[in-house]
C-alpha cells in the first residue's frame, strides 16, 4: 500500500495547498506535523535510510513479524508522505533544499546546532526559500545555558518543576504518564506555524519559530508560577478543593474550586449549611488554609453513597463538577467518543486497519480525521514525490537511489 494523501485532498480543509517539510522524529515535532495535516496540509516526512523515526519500533507492534509498525507511529504519522534522504550526503542534502525551495513550512526538532552542521538550518533553507516558515522545536530552546541538555518529556517535568508540584506527600517525586511537555510543544508550534502562515499571506515575509518545550509546560501551569513569581506560595499536590475518593472499589474525582458557586452548591448537597459559617470555611483562602479538614467532611458525605454511580448522579445533578476514574480501555469503549467519532480506522497494509485518535476539534460540525495512513514503510513515498512533486527525471532518480542519497521500496 502506498500512501499517497494527495489524493484525497480536501481544499476545504484550512490549509489546503500548504507544504510542509518535516525532519522530526519522536512526539513534539511529528504530533505538530500530524495537526498541520490533518488540517489539509501536504506533509512530506523526511525519514533517515533503515530505520526510519525511531517511534516505529515503539511499543505494540500491530503487524506480525515486523518491528517498524508500532501504533505510536501510527498515530502521531498519519496522513504523511515518507522519503527517505541520507542528510549526510551532499546529493541528499541537495534533494532536501530542492523539497524546501517548493515548501512553505520547514520543521525540525534536532538538538540545537545540528541543522547548522547538516547544511539546512534557517539561513540555509532561507537561502532557497526566501518566504519559508521555519521552525525548530527543542527541549529548552535555541538559546541559553541548558540549550544543549538532551531532552524527552520525563527529564523536562522534572527540570521544569511540574515534577516537583505533582510529588505532594508522597515520598519522593515520580515519573508522569503524560507526555505533556511534546504534546504542548507541539500544540504551540502548529499554531505559531498557522500565524506565520497568516502573516505572510499579509506581507510576502517568513518566519523564524523557536519553540522551547521546557516554556511549553511552565507556561501550561495556571496557579504556581503566577503565585511565586509574585512573591506567593506553591500550589502543588494535593490540590485543595479537589478530591479522588474511593467507594466500593472504584473511585471518583471532583472539586469545589474554580466557580464561586461550587461551594454553596456542595453546602447546599451536603444538607450542612452551618458549613458556610464554620470560621474554617469562610471564604475560599480559609478553604484552601483548612483543606484537609474539609476533604474529610466531604468524604465521610460521599462514603454514604453505596457506590460511586450514585454518587456522581448527586453530584452532577446539583452541577458539582465530577467524574469516574476511567481506565484507558474504559475512555476507548464510552458512548461519548464513539459519538464524537474519536477513533477512526485507517487502511494498514499488513494489520488490515489501526485505530488512532482524530485531532481534538470538530471543523464545521465534524471531526477531523487522517486523510490517510502513516507510511507503512521508510522512504515509500520517495520515487513520487522526487518525479511528482519536484520534476525529477527518472535517470535522476534512478542514480540518486543507486548512490545511497535517497532510499525507497
């Protein structure tokens, strides 16, 4: 199967006609290209010869007997074109620039310094595209002391502070399941990239974008770093107004913080008005200030309940906000996602289909789904788009390939 995601363009689609040249691997940098094209944009993924993005040897392989077919390249892959360019060959680097003459956006998220020594960093690229939206996404940005630190999203919460914030009473500070710091660096490049795009539309003038994940996800927290950076305190675990309570083996999460009615409505639940006058409760920082005692009364009120269903109808039913604790298999199976269709299939070449997640918006009253499968394999895409998109002649191609600079089935 190859994927050509050129056929099912979608000129209604917002960034429809917009190319992208992507050498990321990983999270941040695919996650962001995964967005840009599924929201029209022709995405052509430059992968290294044999192995390709290093995710497609990630966990659950969905494809028997292969170990390049992972659901988390998958996902974060759909809907792209895949060549394969040797970057350390002169001819290769060659090919690339011609992709970047033709591109609107070129994204990279090596370490600092490295396109600079490959022979494409901004000047380069500029060089051949006056106009061109580039941008680089890296663990702490393009400048600064820590710029040259390696970077994933485990030791970035941990130098950001997040790591601290989320340990609470418990004994030492633990790893987080959520890759939080790709996932906002992605989501604030792709919408710097569509601002760059907007402005150029204006002024016929490129951009350069250097997006910091380490920023990303200190500028992601609403209560701390405001606090502290004014001369307040920590907010960190456990958080008070807000409750994870167990009731007959499973468990709920709710608060009473972030609305100034939420308190009076849980009074109100409770059937405990002298609670609005108890000194302790007053107002919200007395709250905060005597927290443990209060998530005490509230537990003891929700332990009433013979399980946690009964309690969420109480409480959803006075609009105190709350949930179960969902298991990932349970968020998979809920009505409420299948309705929004969250999880499409897309054609695979070896497993018949994969499911994957759709991008987090409806557009025009519907979800937005891969135009197409993640590459099945390294370079797939190169032959078409060497002679489609760039012109080559099939010589051309033929001695490209011989020579190692380009690969391809």
């Amino acid at each position: 199967m190859v994927n050509t995601p050129m056929e099912t363009e979608d000129r209604s689609l917002p960034l429809s006609g917009i190319v992208v040249v992507d050498l990321t691997r990983v999270l941040a940098g695919p996650y962001c290209t995964r967005l840009l094209s599924d929201m029209g944009a022709r995405v052509i993924k430059i992968e290294r010869p044999g192995g390709g993005d290093d995710t497609r040897l990630g966990t659950h392989q969905i494809e028997p007997g292969r170990i390049d077919q992972s659901t988390y390249f998958s996902r974060v892959n759909a809907g792209k074109q895949s060549v394969g360019i040797d970057l350390s060959s002169a001819q290769g680097m060659g090919v690339l620039l011609d992709l970047a003459r033709r591109a609107d956006v070129f994204i990279e998220n090596f370490a600092p310094g490295v396109v600079s020594k490959l022979g494409c960093d901004y000047d380069a690229v500029r060089a051949v595209r006056p106009d061109i939206v580039y941008c680089s996404i890296s663990g702490y940005g393009q400048t600064g002391p820590w710029r040259n630190r390696p970077a994933f999203a485990h030791t970035t919460n941990a130098i950001s502070g997040m790591m601290h914030l989320e340990q609470g009473h418990e004994p030492k500070p633990r790893a987080s399941n959520l890759q939080a710091a790709d996932v906002l660096a992605a989501t604030q490049a792709c919408a710097a990239i569509v601002a760059a795009l907007f402005r150029r539309f204006r002024t016929q003038q490129g951009a350069y974008i250097d997006v910091s994940m380490l920023e990303t996800l200190v500028g992601a927290d609403s209560v701390t770093f405001p606090s502290v950076l004014n001369g307040g305190k920590e907010h960190g675990n456990p958080r008070p107004g807000m409750l994870v309570h167990g009731i007959g083996g499973r468990y709920l999460a709710m608060q009473i913080v972030g609305g100034t009615e939420l308190w009076p409505r849980m009074v109100e639940l409770m059937e405990r008005p002298e609670l609005r006058q108890d000194p302790r409760f007053v107002s919200a920082t007395d709250r905060v200030q005597h927290w443990p005692a209060l998530a005490e009364l509230i537990g003891q009120w929700l332990d009433r309940f013979p399980s946690v269903d009964t309690a969420l109808a109480a409480l959803e039913k006075a609009r105190v906000p709350c949930a179960p604790v969902l298991t990932p298999a349970e968020v998979i199976a809920s009505d409420h996602l299948a309705q929004r269709a969250f999880f499409p299939s897309l054609p695979h070449a070896g497993a018949g289909s994969v499911r994957v997640t759709a991008s987090p918006y409806h557009l025009d009253g519907h979800p937005v789904h891969p135009r197409g499968p993640a590459p099945h394999d390294v370079g797939q895409d190169t032959r078409t788009v060497l002679a489609d998109y760039l012109g080559y002649a099939p010589d051309r191609i033929a001695s490209l390939l011989t020579a190692g600079a380009v690969t391809g089935p």
